[in-house]
C-alpha cells in the first residue's frame, strides 16, 4: 500500500476521572474501620485508670 494515504483513526478518550461517590464511600468506609479498631483495642487492654 502506498504511504501517502491518510489513516483516519479514532482519537483515545481521555481517562476517566474515578467516581465522586465511590470515593466518599471509601472514605467514609476508613473512618469507621479505625473507630472499630480503637473500640477492640480498649476492648482489648482495657481503659488504664486515671
């Protein structure tokens, strides 16, 4: 095939930017993790006496 022929070819879309909502959901979903921990971690030891 000659090397002067135009290829038309279709332009890569740009990256997709990760959802908002997921996102919040994570984060949401790691804040209660870390309170569940603390709460088994004095579970655990104990709360040390003032």
């Amino acid at each position: 095939m000659s090397d002067n022929v135009i290829k038309f070819r279709k332009p890569k879309p740009p990256p997709k930017a990760p959802n908002p909502l997921l996102r919040k959901l994570m984060i949401i979903a790691a804040v209660i993790v870390v309170f569940a921990l603390a709460w088994i971690y004095v579970q655990v030891t104990g709360v040390p006496p003032q």
